[in-house]
C-alpha cells in the first residue's frame, strides 16, 4: 500500500498558514495554525472574502499586484504581504500561491509569518541608522579636533614668534640692532672661558665715536641717532659670522674677534677705523677711537675690559681717530 502526505502530518498542524480561496478571492479552506496567528475562529473567516484579512494599502497591493499575478501566472513565488489579525495587529507573511486545477478554479496560498525576520530587519534598520550617527558623530569629533590641532598649531607658531620677538629684544640693542651689553658680556664670558680652557685665542675691540657729544649739539639728538644706526651698519658688515658686533653704550661699541691674535685683532682695528673714517656722513667726518686687547689666561669680564678701555682711553688722548694696543694687565 502506497503512503501518502497525510500519513504523516496533519495539515493542520504544520507550521505554516495555508489558506484555500475561490475565483472570487472567498475563503474556502484554513488551516488551524494560520486562524491561530490571525485570532479567528474559523466560522469567523470561511465564506468571507480574503480582503477581509489586509489593511487599506494592503488590501491594494493584493488587488492590483498579487491576485492579478495569480490569475495569469497561476502562482506566485515569495511575495510579502502584510494581513493583519482579529486586534488589527500586523502579521507580515511570505506567500506562496498555486492555482488549482481548472474545475476548482481555486487558488491555494501557504503562508509563512516572518514575524521574527520583520523585527529583525527593523532592528537592522536602525543598528544601521545608529551607525551612521555616530559616524556623523565620529567626523564631527574628528572635524572638531583638526580644527583645535590647526588653532593649536597657529597658537604655537605665534607663540614661537613671539618668543623669537621677546628674545630679540632681549638681546639686541633696539637703536643699532646690534647685540646689546648684556648679550655682549654673554659672549665675553664664554669667549673668555675657551680661552682659559686654551681651545682658542682671542681680542677684545672697545670703539668709542670720537666727538659725538658735538654732532648732537649742531644736529640734535635725532640726528645722532642716525649716526648710531648707521655706525651699526658699518660695524656689522665688517663683522664675522663667528664675531659679536655690540653696542655697549651711549656711543660705545665693542667687538669680540675669534681666534685672533693681538696683531690680528690690531689689524682688524686699524680697517675698522679706515673705513669708518672713509664713509661718507651726512653730517661731516666721523671718527672713532679703538682700544684692543688681547683676552688673557687669566682674565674675568672686569680685567679684560678695563684693559681694552685703557687703550681707548691712551687713543683719545693720543689725539683721537687712533687705535692703541694694551697687551698687559
Ligand atoms: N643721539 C644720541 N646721543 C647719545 C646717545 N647716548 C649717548 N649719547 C650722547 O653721546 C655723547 C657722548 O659725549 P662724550 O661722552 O662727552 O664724548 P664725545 O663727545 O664723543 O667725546 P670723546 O668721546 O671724548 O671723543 C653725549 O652727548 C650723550 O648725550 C644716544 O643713544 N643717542
């Protein structure tokens, strides 16, 4: 004896809906599981039309869609509807539907709630959108730190330049840009040190402006200045790289000369002093005495500079525009 499907299940008692309808879409046949997610009794459904079973845009779709789809193709593979139970609660469902044969007229529909699949991808939904707020979040916090790393860096470079303006004007003489006295004495000291270390020799130039007080008197203060700067100018570019240019008074300058023996250090006086006197001056000749030293072993800032002053001192007493060398204490 040949088995058959119902020897082993009872379709009512599958695990899926399975409706029967007519021509006229009127239920004929469902099955218990399905009345179960719908909450119907059966008398409640059988005889009454499957559009009973949709909601308003539902229903439309199933009029204009599934059921034209049905009756010219005679099935329809995995269409999603949504039909909605006794409490008007939503039951979306997978349908699967055949025709029957040509006496019925009939089409039988097996319907497979994705109820859990529904929620599923609600939950997909919005794990995505989650997503994409806290990646617009993300480019938010990362907008925000690249605009405070540019504010820090700005900070930083004005910071910078601010301090490369507070050194300069710790350091420079603000009339001649010259080194100033303090940066001068610096220098000295550390010049002083090496040669007491015997790494290097090295002289000490004083230059005074022979005068000066009398350019200010027939030109004025203003124009002293001018004389100032531009004895700066002069200065400076006949000064080395490794040497300290300095203007260390009123109308006093000094310079520092590396490695330089005390003839040198004379020599280098002596064009110094050329050419001071060669530059031409808006206001007349200009002049300048010159004492040098030479920095001995035994030297501190105070000896080696009171030496340097007591050449100047024998120069402008020796008649000014001079140079005078002091070789001992
Ligand atoms: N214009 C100007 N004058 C200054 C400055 N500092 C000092 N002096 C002037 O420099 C002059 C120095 O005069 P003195 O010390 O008498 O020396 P001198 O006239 O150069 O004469 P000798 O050094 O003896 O050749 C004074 O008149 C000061 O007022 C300054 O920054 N600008």
């Amino acid at each position: 004896m040949t088995s058959t499907v119902s020897d082993f299940f009872n379709p009512q008692q599958v695990p899926v809906g399975l409706l029967a309808i007519n021509a006229e879409r009127q239920i004929v046949d469902i099955n218990q599981p399905l009345l179960e997610l719908l909450a119907y009794q059966v008398n409640e459904l059988m005889g009454q039309s499957i559009d009973k079973l949709f909601s308003g845009a539902g229903k439309l779709f199933f009029l204009t869609h599934v059921f034209p789809l049905m009756q010219h193709q005679g099935t329809v593979e995995e269409m999603y509807l949504r039909l909605k139970d006794k409490q008007n609660n939503e039951l979306p469902v997978l349908v699967n539907a055949v025709k029957l044969p040509a006496a019925n007229n009939g089409f039988v529909m097996v319907l497979l709630p994705i109820h859990r699949r529904f929620i599923f991808e609600d939950q997909l939904v919005a794990a995505k959108k989650e997503a994409e707020r806290a990646l617009r979040e993300k480019q938010l916090v990362v907008a925000e730190l690249e605009r405070a790393r540019v504010e820090l860096e700005h900070k930083h470079q004005q910071l910078t330049e601010l301090n490369k303006q507070l050194e300069r004007l710790a350091t420079t003489d603000s009339l001649t840009q010259l080194a100033n006295r303090r940066t001068f004495e610096q220098q000295l000291e550390l010049e002083l040190e090496k040669v007491k270390r015997g790494y290097a020799s090295a002289a000490l130039l004083v230059m005074d402006i022979d005068h000066f007080k009398s350019i200010n008197d027939n030109f004025g203060h203003a124009e002293g200045d001018v004389v100032l700067r531009r004895m700066g100018q002069v200065l400076a570019e006949q000064t080395r790289a490794i040497d300290t240019v300095a203007r260390i008074g009123g109308e006093e300058f000094a310079l520092i000369v590396s490695g330089a023996s005390l003839a040198e250090a004379e020599q280098a006086a002596q064009r110094i002093r050329e050419l001071v006197e060669q530059t031409g001056w808006a206001h007349g000749q200009v002049t300048m005495s010159i004492g040098v030293t030479s920095m001995l072993v035994e030297d501190d800032l105070v000896a080696v500079l009171q030496r340097a002053d007591r050449a100047l001192y024998e120069a402008k007493h020796k008649g000014r525009n001079r140079v005078e060398v002091s070789a001992e204490n």
